[in-house]
C-alpha cells in the first residue's frame, strides 16, 4: 500500500513538531514560491518558519515531499534538484529536505549533506543559527554601508 505525498506530508509535519520541536504554528504547508518572489512557480510543501525582529516569518527548513513509492535515487534526486535550487533562491532558505517518508535526502547551505535522519537540526537550533546569521548580517551591513548586491548577494 503505498502513502501517498498527502499522507507522507502529515506524517513529516508531526515529525517535525514531535521530534525537532517545532511549534506547531511555526509549519506552514503549501505556500505558493509566489508569496516569497512574485511569478515565480511552484509550492513549497512544507516550510519551517521563525520570526524576525520585525515579526517578518522567516524560512528556515523546506521539506518536499514524494509518494513513498518513488524510490529517492540518483536521478529522482537530481530530478529535483533544479527545483530544490529554485527554492533556495527565491526563498534563501538555505535547509532544505527531500523525502518519500521513509528516505530523506537533506542539504544545507554549507553543502552538508546528513546520512542519518537524528543529525536533523532541532528548532532552537535552527533558530538560533538564524539570529546568529542576521547578526552577522546586521554588523556587516553597518561596516559596510556602500555595499552594492549582485544578484546572488544574500544581502
């Protein structure tokens, strides 16, 4: 019997609240790509989010989810990838988790890529490293008021 992406997001969803506690208002699931960067395509299915200083909802894990009978091999993943990138840039999310519910592929900005499932980072975590960032980000900004972006420029 196979679970379909439905069923496979549920059960990521309590996944995440039980084990990574994540408080339940801070998972969102089926956000439009468009609410983060107008005209772009695509839904994020899951997406772990904290606030700001400013009461902004941030980004910090996206989960995309499969029917469990799709095996997660190389060319189902790189299948996905070009999305998982489009994701990345339109959202800066930066975590990002692919999974059948039983097989996960996750990645993070550093490239690091995690075999097994409990080295997931737990909300605190994942919230704390963001405040970290956005310090990092607020200080850089005041050394460096005449920064000028390129388009791949987070800042």
């Amino acid at each position: 019997y196979a679970m379909s992406k439905e069923l496979v997001k549920d059960r990521v969803v309590e996944y995440l609240i039980q084990e990574l506690s994540v408080p339940e208002n801070m998972v969102e699931t089926d956000i439009p790509l468009s609410e983060y960067e107008e005209g772009v395509e695509g839904i994020l299915d899951i997406t772990v989010v904290t606030e700001d200083e400013e009461g902004n909802l941030i980004p910090l894990m996206v989960v995309q989810c499969m029917d469990d009978d799709i095996e997660l091999d190389s060319d189902v993943v790189d299948g996905q990838m070009d999305f998982l990138e489009l994701i990345d840039e339109t959202t800066h999310v930066g975590r990002m988790i692919l999974t059948n519910g039983d097989q996960m592929m996750y990645a993070d900005w550093n490239g690091t890529e995690l075999e097994e499932e409990e080295a997931l980072p737990s909300y605190d975590r994942m919230v704390r490293e963001f405040k970290e960032n956005e310090k990092e980000y607020l200080k850089f900004i005041e050394e460096n008021p005449d920064h000028v972006c390129d388009e791949n420029c987070d800042h």
